[in-house]
C-alpha cells in the first residue's frame, strides 16, 4: 500500500491559519486549551497540535471543538 501524498505548502499554510483562528476564539472566550479538552474529550496534545496546525482535525473534531467553545463551527474556519 503506497503512503498519501504529504499536502503541499498551500494546504499546510491553510492548516496553520485555521489553527490559529480556533486559538483566537478560544482566547476571546477566555478559555485554556484544557477546558476546551474537558469540555470536547480531546486530549491536549491532539488539541495543541491542532491549533499548531500540525494536525488536520477531522470534522467531528472541529464541531466537538466549536461546541465546547460554544461558537458556530464556521467561526473556527473563516
């Protein structure tokens, strides 16, 4: 079985402004990283590397994330 492709530099620097559009909401609702993953069930490393944009979250894992911000999903993306 052949490995995916590694994303390119667009999809990557996609990735990373996502990641800090859902730390810029999590600050702005004066939330940590933990109480977002205690409200979410998302561990802290996977939800660092998230907003790192190291990781491209699955959908379910943005709306667990847009949920326990209390935001609509779309907030974390734009």
């Amino acid at each position: 079985m052949s490995r995916p492709t590694p994303p390119d530099d667009r999809v990557l620097a996609r990735r990373r402004q996502v990641g800090e559009q859902i730390r810029r909401v999590r600050e702005h609702h004066n939330l940590t990283q933990p109480d977002v993953c205690g409200r979410s069930g998302i561990d802290i490393a996977t939800y660092s590397r998230i907003e790192q944009g190291h990781s491209s979250p699955l959908l379910d894992t943005l709306i667990r994330i847009a949920d326990a911000i209390g935001v609509e999903l779309v907030d974390l993306v734009r």
